[in-house]
C-alpha cells in the first residue's frame, strides 16, 4: 500500500484530542476508517474537526499536539 500524506485543509492549532487530559483521537499504528476523526483545527476559539477521507493505517504524524500548522502543511501519514 503506498504511503499518503495528508495535509492540513485550513490553518490554525493541531490537537490530537478533544480536550486536555482526553485520549487522543488517534495513535501511530491505529487503523483508520473513512470519517474517524484524527485530530482538530482551532482557529479563534473554532474547532474543526480533521476527518479521515481514505481508510488505512495511521504511519506518523508531522506535528505534535497544540502545534500551530499553516493550510496544506503536512498533519500525517496514512498507509492506504
């Protein structure tokens, strides 16, 4: 299966849960399905969430948690 890069669709700040102290949507290696929600974009207290459009499993991430991420910066890596 080939590795996809899937960048982020606006800017703002990357969170990999839904709130502090929550578990985080989803982890290296987790199995993907079309729709889960992988993470969110905050931008001026507005969350969005950042939805799986292909199944596969999740390689790695390019950013950490509340890292700021500008549009069509790399989020993760998905082998579909």
């Amino acid at each position: 299966m080939p590795i996809k890069t899937i960048q982020a669709p606006l800017p703002g700040t990357f969170y990999r849960a839904s709130a502090p102290g929550e578990p985080v949507f989803k982890s290296e290696g987790d199995a993907v399905a079309v729709g889960d929600t992988i993470g969110l974009i905050e931008v001026m207290k507005s969350f969005t969430p950042v939805v799986a459009e292909e199944a596969g499993t999740l390689t790695a991430f390019h950013l950490e948690n509340e890292d700021p991420v500008m549009a069509g910066q790399p989020l993760y890596d998905l082998d579909a």
